[in-house]
C-alpha cells in the first residue's frame, strides 16, 4: 500500500504524521507499532522520534495518537500535539480545537508567532498528576517534590509527575547537564528496574535566571531528543513550585531544539499549562509499504517545505543564549 506523510517537528523533537481522517487507511495497533519501528529509524531514508496518528473522534473534533521510536504508545506528546494541531486546524479549516488523545481531550489553538513568522500553536497539557502511582513509580510514599531517590543518585534531588505522560525532573547546575550522569540515570530508569516498571522521561533542568530555564530530556521510547514538550511543561510547573518562576506568567522553555513559552495556571490544588511554540512541516512524501514487512518501505515521492529557512533563525538567536551559559560556563 502507499501511505501520505508530512515530516514535522516542534523544537525539532521530529514526527511523521499521517492523516488517517482524509486517507481510507484500516491500520490495526499492530500496524500503528511497526510503521513506527520502520519509519522512525534513523538508519532508514525517513526516520523520526515519533508517528503522529490523527484520525476522527466520537467526541472532540478529531483524534491524536502518538507511537514512540520503539514502538510504544505514549498517552500524550506536546510537541506533536502541537504539529497535529497545526494539521488539523488546517485541515478542518479552524483556528482552534479540541482535540482527543489517549486520556484526555485537549484544547488546541493558532497563535502569534513565537519569533518572526513561525507558524506557531498552543496546546493544553493537563491534567496534572503528582500521586505516584499515577506514573507508575515504586516508592513507599504518595508523591516526590525535590526528593532524593537514593536508588538514583546521593546528592540530585528529582520530583516526579505526569501530564499525563511520566517524567522525572531534577534541577541541576551546568556541568550536570554537561555530564553522562543523566544518561546513566536515563537509562536505568528505561532499562528492567523497580521503580518505573514503565519506564519514564528524564529530564535534567537548568534555572538560567528568571522566566527562562533550560530542559535536556533523554525521552522514554526514544532516548535523548532535541526537545520533549510535555517535559518542558512539566519542568516549568516545577520551576514555579520551587518558587524560582511565577504561576500564570509566560516562562521561555530553551532546549537544545529550540525555544517555547509556556505559562503554569494554577486554580487551587489543579494545575495546567499552556505550551506555545513552532509546529513547522519539513516535507510531504508518500511512501510504498508492505505491512507485513514494513522495514522494506520506499519513498515513492517527496516534496521540501520551506519552512526550516525560518526556524533556523530561531535555533540561531537560541544558540546565542544557551551556549555561554550552558555549554561553557
Ligand atoms: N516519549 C514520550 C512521548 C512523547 C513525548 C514528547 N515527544 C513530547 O513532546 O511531549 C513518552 O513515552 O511519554
């Protein structure tokens, strides 16, 4: 069969997303699994950290589902929802919708350019889950805010949440983020262990001053990736908890992809954030593909965007900020 895809990416975290409302495509799990394994290797003429499948929905304007690089289900991407926010809007001709994912439904909308002309969209990450079990984590406690986890390391403190994905966030000086300790923990953490019988994204957060921190995330289901949208959120909540940021107040979210804003509401004991950044296309293309051996696949056509020219002005301007501060202070 032939399949339709558009290669994009927030802050460069990078998805193949295909369209399976316009496209009579009859995908069973089975098959959403091993196009991603297929189409998401970097040794393949595609590759990606993610497959964006958009399909209808019985209850919100349409459907996202996102399969990791591995193969796995995530029940939620925020740098992908926002390219399929992107796709959708277009494609249903709104500027804003609701848009059903794994275990929520969430709000999603066009939004002023987060630097020149870059077409830019904000999604809803929530809800907010600090009960353990919630990501699951095997700890004899409820929750972890800032805590050590002597099985992870003697002196890093990590608080774990989920939005509604798992990540594990510890607030960590330059040289750390310089270091392999993160890679370590990384993949332990996503190895056979105790704790995240799940496994969980890692992220190691750099406070640069005020209303501006600095995410590396080593992504469950991928490894480490330029950005990871929901860990990048999450991050921003915490920063706002350790009272280093304000609630309801736009925080800039650098990452070695990019930059995007997002602003932490809080209404008592909820929380949710708003994610603003890029969802740029890199190209369309239409691959052949037996299902049954799908690591055969072939690019039949494929067609560039401009619109990387664009980005690249941002990765130039967000260069000049994080380099001094994270990579050779
Ligand atoms: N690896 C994540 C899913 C993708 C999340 C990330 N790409 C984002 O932008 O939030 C997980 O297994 O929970």
């Amino acid at each position: 069969m032939n399949i339709q895809l558009i290669k994009c990416h927030g802050s460069n975290n990078d998805f193949i997303l295909i369209d399976e409302i316009t496209n009579f495509y009859s995908f069973t799990d089975l098959d959403r699994e091993n196009i991603a394994l297929a189409l998401c290797d970097r040794n393949s003429s595609l590759g990606a950290d993610g497959i964006l499948f958009v399909m209808k929905s019985e209850v919100a304007d349409a459907k996202m589902r996102i399969f990791n690089a591995d193969g796995s289900e995530a029940s939620m991407c925020g740098n992908g929802l926002r390219c399929a926010g992107r796709y959708l809007c277009e494609l249903l001709q709104k500027d804003e919708l609701i848009v059903e994912t794994l275990k929520v439904n969430l709000h999603v909308k066009k939004a002023e350019p987060i630097f020149q002309q870059i077409p830019t969209y904000q999604v809803e990450i929530s809800p907010v889950l600090f009960q353990l079990d919630q990501l699951p984590m095997n700890l004899p406690r409820e929750t972890l805010f800032n805590e050590k986890v002597s099985e992870l390391s003697q002196d890093l403190l990590f608080s774990a949440v989920a939005v509604p994905n798992p990540h594990l966030i510890t607030y960590v000086d330059a040289e750390v983020i310089r270091s392999n300790v993160q890679k370590n923990i990384a993949e332990y953490v996503n190895g056979p262990n105790d704790l995240f019988p799940d496994g969980v994204n890692v992220s190691f957060v750099h406070f640069m001053q005020k209303d501006r921190i600095y995410v590396r995330t080593y992504e469950r289901g991928v490894g480490f990736t330029n950005a990871c949208g929901t860990a990048m959120s999450a991050s921003s909540l915490i920063s706002c908890l350790l009272e280093l940021n304000e609630f309801e107040k736009g925080i800039e979210v650098f990452t070695n992809g990019g930059k995007v804003r997002c602003v932490v509401h809080k209404n008592k004991e909820e929380y949710k954030i708003d994610l603003i950044g890029n969802a740029t296309y890199l190209y369309n293309a239409e691959i052949s593909i037996d299902l049954k051996h799908p690591e055969n696949f072939s690019v039949v056509q494929k067609t560039d965007t401009a619109e990387q020219v664009g980005y690249e002005q941002l990765e130039a301007h967000v260069k000049e900020i994080i380099d001094p501060v994270i990579f050779s202070s």
